[in-house]
C-alpha cells in the first residue's frame, strides 16, 4: 500500500495541451459563421418584407 502512495503522477501527454486552442477556436469561427448567416437572413427578410406588403 505505501508504494503506491509514493508514485508519481502520471503527465497528460503534450498534444492534448496543444489541441485545446485549436478545436474551441474552429468552433469560435463556425459560430461566427453561423451569426453572420443569421444576420444576413434577417437582412433580406426585412428588404422583402415591404414589397411582400
């Protein structure tokens, strides 16, 4: 039991750290992407909208 309670922690491997950034900022972009998309959407509904009326 005591030697267990001596081991070292285990170290998470390096490309874990590394990736975080990358994949949360690609879904900051693809959330923009989506933003922008909404945005333009109502963009057009509120050109046509007095036309349609």
């Amino acid at each position: 039991m005591t030697e267990l309670s001596k081991a070292a922690p285990v170290a998470e491997p390096q490309d874990s750290a590394d990736e975080v950034p990358v994949e949360s900022g690609r879904q900051i972009l693809i959330n923009w992407i989506i933003v922008a998309l909404g945005l333009a959407g109502l963009g057009a509904v509120g050109a046509l909208l007095p036309k349609l009326l």
